[in-house]
C-alpha cells in the first residue's frame, strides 16, 4: 500500500548502478530508510529529492524489508544555505545528529521541527551558526530526555543565584553549594540561556542572539555536557572544526 509520509532526507548512499538508499527522518514513522530506484539516473524524478537535507512529501510503498519510495513533492531544497560552505557543514552535522537519535517507529516530528527550523536558521546571515549549533545539540538532549538540570540547584533546590554548572551532575549549583567545587563559573544570562532553549518550542527557537561572552560559556557548557553524555564522532563537524583551525 502507498502512503505519504512529510520528511526530510538524512543521508544518501549509492547502491548498484542507478539505485540509492536514503534515510528519512519523517514525523509518521521516525526514522526510516527508502530504497529509491533509478534515482541516480540522470533523467530520474528521484534525483534531486535524494540529495541531503531536502525536505518534502514522500510517495512511500512498505516492502518486507525497507520502504521504497516511488515520488516526492519537495518543499525545501534549502538551496540558499547550499551556497554556503560553512553552513553545509553544520546542515550536514544536524542531519548526522538527527541520524544517531532517531529510530524507527518513533514520533519524529519534534526532531523534524528543529532540524527544520535549524537548517532555515543557518541561511539567516543575521544568526551566528556557532549559536546554532549550540541550540541544536542542546535541545537535542532535551527532546531525547538527556538535559542537564538547570531550572533549579541539584544540591539544595534553590532557584536564586544559579552560578556553576557541574558536567558530572549535569546540571547547576547555586552560589553556596557550588562555591567549593571546581566547576564551571556561569552567568546569569547564560544560565537563562540554557533555560530558554530547553523550555521554548523548537518553533520559536532560533529568534535570539546572545553578547560574545554567552556564546562562549554556552560552547564550554553544551560542548562539554555534549562530550559526557554523546559517546560518538561526528565526520561532518570534524572536518569542519579542522578547517576553522586552518589543518585542511
Ligand atoms: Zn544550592
């Protein structure tokens, strides 16, 4: 039986001569992986709704073994961020990200959300790709139910002066239980931070900036916290980090 299905294309790899595989992260079924035949036929229908990261309506048949997709109405091709090499690399990070959280059979749309919303983020010159890159990893953690607690002291439950951020238990100090410890000193506008992307809808997520300082207590905190929780390289922003420090 054919049915729709609203997704976004993960990844795509060559089979035999003409085939691909794609996986698709679709709000119906999570994360599934299509068979698209002749979709590396120059002429073929399928070929431009392979590519990575395009996002749109896909005619989908269940086989025993894999769906097989046989047409696509694409929405998104995001094609102003393709024009942009750094951004490619964070779209293609996101998409490698979505890959290791989602399954099959599990309600993707959340996820679909914010690596839709993301990926329109990046093609915005007036959003710092580094911002989003942080917002992604964490509201990542939070719709998979790995946040850190930063809502109140893990030690007494205050909500007043939240001034460390402890990766080991992963979540904030107040200003006395935290004074011994040797962890992060943060902000009150980065905790805030913290705060506003786990509570905001991924929606309304990428409309904010923050000063130079948030940002960079936000890579020391979500990179790390990120580090402790995620146990996985991911290619894409490895190549990417290389290039930023002038290696390739
Ligand atoms: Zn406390």
């Amino acid at each position: 039986m054919q049915e729709n299905v609203t997704g976004m294309v993960l990844k795509s790899s060559p089979i035999g001569e003409y085939d691909k595989r794609i996986v698709l992260l679709t709000k119906e079924y999570g994360k599934i992986s299509a068979f698209a035949k002749g979709a590396r036929k120059q002429d073929s229908p399928l070929l431009a709704c392979s590519q990575p990261f395009t996002f749109g309506k896909f005619a989908v048949f269940r086989g025993r073994h894999s769906f097989h997709i046989n047409a696509a109405a694409v929405q998104n091709y995001f094609t102003g961020l393709r024009s942009d090499l750094d951004g490619v690399y964070y779209a293609y990070y996101f998409c490698e990200i979505a890959d290791y959280f989602a399954a099959e059979n599990i309600d993707g749309l959340e996820m679909l959300i914010l690596l839709y919303q993301s990926l329109r983020a990046l093609g915005l010159p007036s959003l710092d790709n580094h911002l989003i890159r942080y917002i992604v990893e964490l509201k990542m953690l939070a719709i998979n139910g790995e946040m850190p607690r930063v809502f109140q002291c893990v030690c007494c439950g205050s909500k007043e002066e939240l001034s460390y951020f402890s990766i080991q238990k992963q979540g904030v100090f107040c200003k006395s239980c935290g004074e011994d410890t040797k962890d992060i000193r943060i902000s009150e506008a980065a905790v805030f931070t913290l705060q506003k992307i786990i509570n905001t809808e991924c929606k309304s997520l990428f409309t904010f900036a923050v000063s130079g300082q948030v940002l960079e207590e936000l890579r020391n905190v979500i990179g790390n916290y990120w580090k402790n929780r995620v146990d996985k390289v991911f290619h894409s922003i490895g190549i990417w980090e290389e290039a930023e420090k002038g290696l390739l």
